[in-house]
C-alpha cells in the first residue's frame, strides 16, 4: 500500500516533466527550422545577385557587338566619301586607294565576326551559368520544403505515452535513429541492448532477462532484476513502456522494446538523469 501511495504521489510532477520537455522540444524544432529557413532564404538572396551581375555583364556584351557594327557601318561610309572626293586622281591612284579601303573593310569584318563569335560563346557560357543559378533556387526550394517534413514527421515519431504502471513517459524511440536524437537531446540516460532468449544482461545498474518472443504478434515477456527483486513484465508490446521503480530514492526507470525476431528482442532502457550510473569493470 505504501509503494502504490509513492507511485500515486509521483504521478503529477511526471506528467508535469512530461508537458515541459515537450513545449521545449517543440521550441527548440521551432527554432531549427527558423534557422535553417534563414540561412536558406540568404543563400536563394546571395544567388540572385549572382543572377542579377550576369544579367549586367549580357547587356554589357550586347553593347560592344552594337558599337563594333556601327564601326563597320562608319569604315563603309568613308570608303564610298574617298571614292567620291579623289575623283580627279589617276586610274591607278583610284585603284590603289580602293585596294586600301577594302582591305581595311575585310580587316573590320574579320574583328567584327570574331568578336561576334567571343562574344556568342561569352553568351553561351552566361546562359548555361544562369541555368545553373535557377536549377540551384529549385533546389533550395525543394531542400526547405523537404526540411519542414522532415521536421514535422520527426515531431510525430518522437511521442509521449503512458507506461505500463500508467505514468506518462518521457519520449519514446521507435528505431536506433531516434534513439541516437534522443541521446543528443539529453533529457535522460539511454542504454541500448540487445537480448539473446534465456540470457540474464547487465543492463545500467539492473538486469534483464528475455524469457519469451512471439514475432508474429511482436509480443514479448522479460524479466526486470532490481533491488534484489525480479519483476516480470508479462506479454507486452513492442514499443510499450515498460516502468517500474529501483533505488533508495525509488526513481522511474523504463524499458521500451522496438524490434522482435524468434529469439531476441532490441530496445533501450531510459534513467533519470540523476540515476546512478553503473561501475566499469
């Protein structure tokens, strides 16, 4: 009667823990996504500066071809004004001079047609770099989009549940991955395992000991050692909490379970954070 009083008694500040640690999860993925969104938004500002010079430097192109044309266009005027003002010379003077004049136009053509052709390929290359510019917004786009799902799918993967002893848990792992955030996160001690059928595993400072398996059902039933007491946690489910209470200071531990084969069980166990911790060997 009196362990069932304390059990009772310690529900409140769990449950209140419970809410805490989720506003400040919620906050803290609130925050990262704020962040990510942030840097995102500067590096698509950054890229069209990018977009925006490269636009400069086509119009500065397209100026000089227009001035090499109004060179060639001038270089013909003057080759017909010669012509006209040296009328009076001789045959040969005239053929001479016109010999002149039109190697001086072919010189122009020939720097005109290769500016034309540097001045094309300058332009080939902007245009690929402007296409790369907008593939890469596209993909920051697509980058931010997939962040916030990723955001919110880890936000419904990590939940919050009520044990076997129906106290509200702490969050819960459903895989290695979300075990190794909840490690990061650090709200409380985290054990993993692995446990053969039959095998009594040193566990933090318990022991556990897997006594069943049914994979079809994903149904387990295993032993908790604690306090020189055994503890049978009796066909459970994977992904249960598994409470019960150990020490002088009777401090929640749980036990959750997320993957069964014939004959082993993976999980982890979760302590308080001022829970002793066990003695190396």
């Amino acid at each position: 009667m009196f362990e069932a009083g304390t059990e009772k008694a310690l529900d409140t500040p769990e449950r209140q823990g419970g809410r805490e640690r989720s506003h400040i999860l919620q906050y803290f993925l609130f925050g990262l996504a704020v962040v990510y969104v942030a840097a995102s938004l500067y590096f698509m500002y950054s890229l069209k500066t990018r977009l925006d010079a490269l636009d400069q430097k086509q119009i500065a192109l397209n100026d000089a071809q227009q001035q090499l044309a109004e060179r060639l266009h001038m270089t013909s005027s003057e080759f017909k004004q010669a012509l006209t003002s040296e009328v009076g010379l001789t045959k040969q003077e005239m053929a001479k001079r016109a010999a002149e004049l039109e190697k001086q136009q072919k010189q122009s053509e020939a720097k005109l047609s290769s500016a034309q052709q540097q001045q094309g390929q300058q332009l080939a290359a902007v245009n690929t770099e402007v296409s790369g510019v907008k593939t890469e917004l596209g993909g920051t786009k697509t980058e931010i989009q997939k962040t916030q799902a990723d955001l919110a799918a880890t936000n419904q993967k990590l939940e919050k549940t009520i044990g076997d002893l129906g106290v509200q848990s702490g969050l819960i792992a459903h895989n290695s991955g979300e075990l190794d955030m909840l490690k990061r996160k650090g709200e409380r001690n985290y054990y993993d395992f692995t446990l053969q059928k039959g095998a009594k595993t040193p566990v933090s400072t318990v022991s556990l000991q897997l006594k069943k398996v049914d994979p079809k059902k994903s149904r387990f039933t295993l032993d908790v050692i604690a306090d020189d007491r055994t503890i049978e946690k009796k066909d459970r489910t994977v992904g249960e909490p598994l409470q019960f209470y150990t020490g002088r200071d009777r401090l929640l531990y749980e036990v959750v379970v997320f993957s069964e084969t014939k004959n082993s069980i993976t999980g982890y166990l979760a302590t308080p954070k001022n829970a002793p911790t066990p003695v190396s060997p």
